[in-house]
DNA sequence: TACAATTCTTAGCCAAGGCTAACTTTTTAG
DNA sequence: CTAAAAAGTTAGCCTTGGCTAAGAATTGTA
C-alpha cells in the first residue's frame, strides 16, 4: 500500500460536529493512534503489576503475591503468572515461594508511573473531579497520556495554584 | 473471602508522597478500580470500532471493512472478526460482501464515544495541550473518564469560555 | 464479456491475561 | 512439633484481538 493509494484522504473537507478525518487527522494518522492505543492497552498492565508492586514494597517492605491478587482483583495464578513475565522483563526479581523485588528498572518504571498518576490526579482536581472520583478515573487515563500532555497538566496545575 | 478478613486495610495510615493505599483508597477499592479499568480496555476496542463506522457512514455513505481496516491499522481480516462480533451484540447490521450498518444501539454507542471524546479534546485544549497533542490523547483517554469526571470536564470547558 | 484487481471471507496460528482445580511449600497456632 | 491454614505454584482451559495465507465474491476495465 502506498501514499498515493490514499492520497484523497488529504482532501477530504473537515466535516463539522463529527468525529470524522479532519485536517489534523488523516487517515494514516488515525491508524498510527489507534496502533498507539493498542501498544498502551499492553504495557499498562505491566505498568500496573509494577506500580503495584512498588506501593507494596514501600507500604509494608515487601511484596508478595496475595496481596498484588488483592489490590488487582486477580486471582493468585494470574499473578504468578504475570510476574514470570515481568521477570523475563527483567523488571523485578523474585524466586519461588519468596516475595518479589523491583530491578532498577522496574522501579524506574514505578517512579514514572506513579509520577504520571499524581500529575493527572491532580489535574482532574484543578479542573473540578472531586477526590475519589479522581482517583479512580486516574487510573487507566494515566497510561494515555503522551509526555506533552503530562507536561501541559503539570504547568496547568502548577499555575492554578499561584 | 469476607470483608473481616482485611478489615486492617481501613487503618493502614496513608503514607505521603507514595501512590499508596490511604484514606480515599482501600484494597477494596482499588481492586475495584482495576477491574473497571479491565472492563473499560475490553469496551474500548468495541467503541472504536463502532464510532469509526459512524464516521465512515456519515463522510462516505457507507463503511467498508477495507476502510475501517486502513483507519485502525489492522488487517481485514481482524476487522471481518470483530464485525461478526458486532453484529452478535446487535451493535452493526451487516451481510457477506456488503458494507456494515449501524443499528440503533450502534449509533447511540457511536454518538456516546464521539461525544465524550470531543469533550476530552476540548479540556485538554483548554488546560493548553496543542490540536494535534489532543487529538491523538483523547483516543484512548476517552474510554476511561467517568460519567462525573466528563461533566466536570464539560463544566470546565464552559467556564473557561466565558 | 472476460479477466484483473480489489475486497471480503475463512481457516488456522499466536500471545496475552484472565480463570479453576489440584498440588506443594511455607507459615502459623495449638 | 505437628497439624491446619495460608500462600504460592502448576497445568490446563477460555476469550480477545491480533496475524498470515489461501480462496471466493465483487468490481472495474480492456
């Protein structure tokens, strides 16, 4: 498939009051934030196992198993299961029957994570969300969010207090 | 499992600077998050799909799958699966060979997402993310706003124009 | 009309991330 | 110290949503 295939796109008027292609959004565009959408769907799961995995650490110095299945809502298999592959990640370290530990880059990956979660907590504060309502929201809209964005919230919120 | 059974989880102290369990956050609650958050990436593939075809319809008449396929970023045949998939939830009509329709609980669906997407791209364009930044963000941001959190965004919004 | 290109369908594969059930290991209580 | 409870593991299953490859239907055109 080439450009020129689809070169009418480009053309296409902006229809107004639709979600439709517009001039910001062409149809090679469009595909590439959907394949962004679908790369994020995969590592905010990670993401989560990891972020989760640092709160408990920090919470109670260690995290084991049953506790991630019971913040996740996921049964113990699934979580064993998970953290292999966070393992072959090379994202935490953990032997059988023992708790699991983050490698230096899996807590990178917690740090940033978190940092993301705050930031976008925060925002949906300065903008009216009330705290629990918040909370809860943050949680997947954290994954979404491009660095720009985070950027824009955090000099937004930064701004809204002064 | 009962309720008795982390009833402590109530009065873990809420530990600063963490994204960790506090007040507005116990184990229930945040397993409960997890699971919303669960649900919400198995509708969102369902939402896009269902808001692009009332895009296609509304700029072209009709929605080919071959359309739908090159906006995604996916093959054909995925696209032929996922119709077949719409079509059981009474979301799309659609015959052999023939493009795909939208019932009327597809186009509410459709009218539903494209709304609610519109109203993330206007708040992060009022808290000062860029056109492109927005756009690209709101997909994907869309899917996990509340009801409550979408109002207050609307609000703000509003306010902000005055 | 017939053939070529395009589109659509079908079959079969894969990985991810859930689950249950059965089993082993570790921890805890008596 | 031993038995029961809790935690962790393993095996096997399921659904989703991708993919490729091959073939059938439709459409466009010489």
């Amino acid at each position: 498939m080439t450009e020129s295939d689809r070169a009418e796109d480009e053309l296409t008027p902006p229809p107004e009051g639709t979600g439709a292609i517009s001039a910001h959004m062409t149809v090679d565009r469009q595909a590439s934030h959907f394949k962004r959408a679908r790369q994020a769907r995969e590592t905010e799961i990670v993401e989560d196992y990891v972020e989760l995995v640092a709160d408990l650490i920090d919470e109670q110095g260690e995290a084991r198993s049953v506790d991630v299945a019971k913040r996740l809502g996921v049964t113990g298999a699934t979580v064993n299961k998970m953290i292999a592959r966070l393992k072959e990640m090379d994202l935490v370290n953990a032997e059988p029957y023992r708790s699991v530990f983050l490698t230096d880059e899996g807590r990178k990956m917690a740090e940033a994570s978190r940092a993301r979660h705050h930031i976008v907590v925060a925002l949906l504060r300065a903008v009216g969300v009330d705290e629990a309502t918040a909370w809860a929201d943050a949680e997947g809209m954290e994954h979404r969010c491009s660095p720009e964005t985070l950027a824009a919230f955090a000099d937004f919120v930064k701004k809204q207090k002064l």
